[in-house]
C-alpha cells in the first residue's frame, strides 16, 4: 500500500488557485462581542481584498436593526417578540458577563480607552469596504421583523439557498 505525500505549501497555493478569495459570515448571535468578531474579521478580510458576504439571521439580525424599531406584526406573539428584542447595534448585551448590562458598560468603556469601534463604526467600516449584507428573509417573516426596521446598506433580502450558493465559491466560511 502506497500512501501519498501532500506538500502544505502546494497544497494552499492550489487552493488559492481554485477557489476565488471569498469568505462567507453566518452572524446567528445578537451578542456585542460576537458581532465585534464578524465585523472584525469581515472588514480585515475586506481590507485584504477579499469578497466578503455576512449572512444576518436569528439574533443576528437584532445587529443591523434600527434602534427601537417596532416589530410591524399582526399577531401577538410576534409583536411580543418585536417588544422583547427590540435591536439595534448600539443595545447588544455582552453574551458573558453581561450582568444587567453592567459588564456590557464595563467592556464599552474599556473599548473606548483603547480606541476600539464599536459595532456601529465596524458596520459602517464593512459597508465602506464593500461588504455585502444579507438579511435572511426567512427569520424575518418569523420574528415580525420587516425591510423597514433595518438599517440602510442591506444588499439583499434572501434565505439559506443564496448563502449557501455564496459560501459554495468561498474559500473561508464562518459560523458565529
């Protein structure tokens, strides 16, 4: 039996040559510091010249809401869920050490000493970048969120067949 020998710098350089530099971002999480990692990764893969998709679903999708924005539900328990998750980037809760939004404070102010955006300024960044949003419509029409509760600069409305014909011609794709 014979077993062969892959050389890791052929290897990547093959990769690079087939497949084109793009990189997917499922943002499932409404959370400050996980939005801050897809920003983050999304704007320096942009940065590095690289086609960049985010794919906002589920509490992810609180991250490109308009602040305040009202659910536009006809039935209850969807304008509880309006009510109750009410969005906007500026209002993620840290996903640990939240503490009543205490520790959400606490980090806010320890970005700030150190310069750090925040995820508005990030989001903006990756718009400036080039970026492409996509709100899942399918997660929309469940929780009662509609086109006009969302910030400007969303690309497209689509559901899970558009990000994964995206994530088919990426060379990275993220789940967070």
């Amino acid at each position: 039996m014979t077993t062969a020998q892959i050389e890791p710098t052929a290897a990547l350089a093959e990769l690079r040559e087939s497949k084109p530099d793009r990189v997917t971002i499922v943002l499932l999480s409404g959370d400050l510091d996980r939005a801050m990692a897809a920003f983050i990764i999304a704007t320096g893969a942009a940065a590095m010249g690289m086609q960049v998709t985010v794919f906002f679903t589920f509490w992810g999708l609180n991250t490109i809401r308009k602040k305040g924005a009202a659910s536009s539900a006809t039935d209850w328990l969807r304008r509880m869920f309006g009510f109750l998750n009410k969005g906007g980037a500026e209002t993620l809760p840290l996903s640990r050490f939240h503490f009543w939004g205490l520790g959400t404070k606490m980090m806010q102010v320890v970005m700030k000493q150190n310069r750090m955006p925040g995820v508005p300024e990030l989001m903006e960044t990756a718009l400036d970048l080039g970026v492409r949003f996509i709100a899942c419509t399918t997660t929309m029409g469940l929780m009662g969120i509609t086109k006009d509760t969302l910030i400007d600069g969303i690309d497209q409305f689509a559901g899970v067949t558009t990000y994964l014909a995206e994530a088919k011609q990426g060379a990275v794709n993220l789940f967070i």
